[in-house]
C-alpha cells in the first residue's frame, strides 16, 4: 500500500511542460513590450517638465525685471530698451535697482545661472526682442523679451520645443 500511494505522490507533484513554459515566457515578452515605451516616454515627459520649469523660470526673471523698470528702479541702459534686459547675461549678473525707501542703490540678480536646455543639453537658447514679430526665427538683439528652446524636437503632445 505504501509503494502505490508514493508513486501517486510523485505523478503529482510534476514540473511544468514545454507548452507551459513557452506560454510563460510568451506572456512575459509581451509584458515587456509594453513597458518598454512607456519607460522611454517617462524620460521624454521628465525632460519636458524640466524644459518648462526652465522656460518658466526665465521668464519669470525677464517679468520681474521689466517690473522693476517700469516703475522707474532701473536706469534705461539704451534709448530703445522697452524696459526689458539686454540678454540672459544680464539677468545673472544683476543689475543695480534704487527706491525711494533705500538711499543707496541695490543690486538684484533675477537669475542665478541660465538654465539648460534639457532637449540640447546646452544653456544656450532662442532669444526674442520686444521689436521681432512673434514668428520670426532670428533675434534682433536689441533686448530680451522672450526665450525658446532651439531644440528642433517635437514634444508628446505633436507641439515643436522651439514654440513653448
């Protein structure tokens, strides 16, 4: 009696077969086609996040600056200046800024570094002055107005980076 019930012990306790296994591992490279993408989209989506937070904080810093002009705390450094900066360098290396509430004039720094751009991995960026049209590919230079990435990437959502 005792040699019947080991052989029905060992009949059930078999290994997977052939087809099993190939249906495991069929499952398991389909499951791994789908997360491939959506683990490079996640690199992709990080870096944009980091493109507009640097658009953002740039612009930021231009607003700020055009504030302070507007109200007469910045002195005009051209006839023409529309009281924006004249380029991102300007913006890191500060500016002297005066108020009614301090005698001595100030100087701001509206930037600490120019951000990188996470699409080119460079700081340079497209710059656009008050005076360019809106569409125009070439800076006039005669004061920053508005930045872009020169990245020539289209972004998830089917938009150009050098339009953010």
């Amino acid at each position: 009696m005792r040699v019947a019930s080991r052989e029905r012990g060992q009949r059930g306790q078999r290994g997977l077969t052939f087809i099993e296994l190939v249906a495991v591992v069929a499952i398991l490279m389909l499951v791994a086609t789908a997360v491939i993408p959506l683990g490079k989209n996640a690199v992709r989506r990080t870096k944009e996040i980091q493109l507009r937070r640097a658009l953002a904080t740039m612009r930021d810093a231009i607003d700020e600056y055009s504030k302070y002009a507007k109200a007469g705390a910045i002195k005009a450094w051209d006839p023409d200046w529309e009281f924006y900066p004249k380029d991102l360098d300007m913006l890191v290396e500060g500016v002297e800024v005066s108020s009614p509430q301090a005698p001595a004039p100030k100087t701001v720094q509206y930037l600490r570094v120019i951000p990188e751009d996470p699409m080119t991995g460079d700081t340079v960026w497209g710059m656009r002055s008050y005076q360019d049209d809106s569409d125009e590919e070439s800076w006039g230079g005669e004061n920053l107005y508005d930045v872009h990435s020169l990245s020539p990437g289209t972004a998830l959502d089917g938009t150009m980076y050098s339009s953010w």
